[in-house]
C-alpha cells in the first residue's frame, strides 16, 4: 500500500515435456459433452442381436432337454457327460433306492401332523427319523459299493470327477423326474 509497487513478473515458460498434458483441463460440462453419444449407436442394430443371442441361448437350452430326454451324450451337460458317469447313473437306476421313497413319507407325516394327538405326534415323528435313517443306512450302502465297482471298472482315477456324489444325489431322487432319464430297468445291473 505505502511501498513500491511490484512489478508482475512474466509467466515462466516451461517446457513441453514428453506424457505431459501441455493444454488446461477442461471444465466438466465439455468434458461429459464430449462423452455423450446417442443412444443405440452401438454399432450395429442391438434389438437384432439381443433377439439372434435368445434364439440361439433358447436352441441349445432346447437341444440339451432333448439330450437329457434322451440321453445323448453330445448335447448333455459336462457334469452328465462320459462313461464314469453313465455307468454311475447305471447302477443307481437299476437298484432300488430308500432316498425315492422320502417325498412320500415326508408327505404323509405332513398328512398326519394335522392330527393333534399325542400317540399320532409319537408315530409321525419314528416315522420320519425312522426313514431318515434308512435312506441315509442305504446312501451309505450305495456309496461303498459304487465305489468298489468304478474302482474295478474304471480305475482309481475315474473317482477324481466324485461319481459316487453324483450316484448318490440321483439315488435320493424320484426315478420319474430324473434328467438324465433312467437307460436301464430295475435290476439290470451295467457289467
């Protein structure tokens, strides 16, 4: 205010380095105007894309419910797919199996839960304890003798894909509403 009054010194120049910016930054507006496209400039036409991927994705959905109908191996999905699983899905079909029958017991301890008695509650309740143990006894069963027969079929690395879980889960299923669908009638054990 009372001294000299500065002089402005002159802007200092630097020079253009290489990977510097060498512009101001821009402020945002231009910076999302510059982004902004219209919509459905994807490059090319997306209703017809979105529509060709559905029809295909709808094919192969198709062709592998026909495989899983049928029990053609090309189309089936990778966990249903080669020998050791064939051979698995075999000897569960042709077995009979205590895991079928737990749907239909769960459904008539259902049926008799509406009965409010104490000698009802007693039956009801053995009955399904009584079933768990059996299906789980037979599951047990099953997984040791599956085991022996893809070991002395397959060889000890035919276990590396766990058919005996894949057995013993299809074991535990109603033998109408398996996928694939059952090949082999009851006792017509795979050599």
């Amino acid at each position: 205010m009372f001294g000299r009054r500065k002089r402005p010194q002159p802007a200092e120049v630097l020079p253009d380095r290489p990977g510097a910016k060498n512009r101001p930054t821009p402020k945002r507006s231009v910076q999302q105007a510059a982004n902004k496209r219209p919509l459905g400039s994807g490059g090319g036409d997306r209703k017809a894309a979105a529509r060709t991927a559905r029809e295909k994705t709808r094919a192969d959905r198709m062709r592998t419910r026909e495989a899983m109908l049928t029990g053609d191996e090309r189309y089936l999905p990778l966990r249903d797919r080669g020998p050791v699983k064939r051979f698995t899905r075999d000897y569960v079909d042709a077995r009979w199996n205590a895991g079928e029958f737990f749907l239909f017991v769960a459904l008539i301890v259902v049926a008799l839960s509406f009965f409010q008695s104490a000698a009802t509650a007693l039956v009801y309740t053995a009955l399904l304890w009584g079933t768990v143990i059996v299906c789980l006894a037979d599951g047990w069963v099953l997984s040791r003798t599956l085991k022996k027969r893809l070991v002395a079929k397959f060889g000890e690395e035919a276990l590396a894909e766990k058919p005996v879980r894949y057995g013993v889960l299809r074991a535990f299923q109603i033998r109408r509403t398996r996928l694939p669908k059952p090949r082999v009638t009851r006792g017509a054990y795979p050599t």
